[in-house]
C-alpha cells in the first residue's frame, strides 16, 4: 500500500513538472528547427551561391513566423551574396561628394553657403556661361548641372 501512495505521489510530481515544462521543451525544440534550417540555409546558399536572391526571399517569408533572428540570419546571407561587384553601389556616394565640391567651385561659392547666395552665384555663372553672352553652350550646360547637384544635396527642389 505504501508503495501504491509513494507510486502515485512521482506520477503527480512527474505529471507536474512535465506540464509546467512542455511549453519550454517544445519551444526549445521549435527553436532548434529553425537554427537547423537556418544552417540548411547557409550550407545551400555556399552551394548555390547564384540562387541566394531566391533563398533570401525564402528566408524572409519564413521569418514571418520564426522571429527576429531568423530575419537577421536571412539579411547576412543577402549581405553575403551580394558580394564586392554590388560594392560599387556604394562607392559611387564619394562620387557625389566630388561633384558637389566641383559645383560649389565652378559656382564660386564658400562651405556654408546661404540659399540667397547660390542663386546669386548662379545667375552671375549663367551670365559668363550663356551663349547670349560670349559663352558656350556646353558652359551653360555645365552650370546647370552644377546648380541642380546643389539643388539636390540640399533638398531645394
């Protein structure tokens, strides 16, 4: 009889932590998942390096349901395929910063210029650049350009 009470008492006490702890096994287990299909991931993204477009959009439909680190492991394989020839993109930013150097040089203008001051110097380039007056075509063309790479940089459209 006593072993029956002592029988009963573990399958409680077992029952017990079984049911407070479920929820954590079986979320550990989910999260186990998708760390293994997340690996799966990587493993075929070196495989088939060319269908990495494909697979990030696999991941980030995925990461709807899974979480935040998923859609993180999914934005570093799209970082990864992309690779240095995409690096170009963002080197062109220098670019711009070398235009704008070059217009603000070819209007006359000063580091921290004023709105009122680059169209004045614009009106004044325009006139030495304009065919009307002794310039050229492709000088007017150029202070244009210049005044609407200023125009951009600073929001003044």
């Amino acid at each position: 009889m006593d072993a029956l009470i002592v029988i009963i008492a573990l399958w409680v006490l077992g029952s017990y932590v079984f049911a407070a702890l479920a929820p954590l096994l079986f979320e550990l287990l989910g999260y186990a998942i998708a760390f293994i299909f997340e690996c799966a991931c990587v493993a075929l993204l070196f495989v088939l390096r060319g269908a990495g477009i494909a697979l990030t959009w696999a991941c980030r439909k995925a990461a709807r349901g899974m979480g935040l680190g998923f859609l993180f492991l999914s934005i570093l394989i799209e970082e990864w395929r992309r690779g240095p020839e995409d690096q170009q993109a963002y080197d062109d930013d220098d670019d711009d910063d070398d235009l704008y150097e070059a217009a603000r040089d070819l209007l006359g203008l000063r580091p921290g210029f004023t709105r009122k001051a680059f169209e004045r110097a614009y009106k004044a380039a325009m006139k030495r650049a304009h065919p009307d007056a002794g310039g050229t075509t492709a000088q007017a063309q150029k202070v244009n350009k210049a005044r609407e790479t200023i125009r951009r940089a600073h929001g003044w459209a």
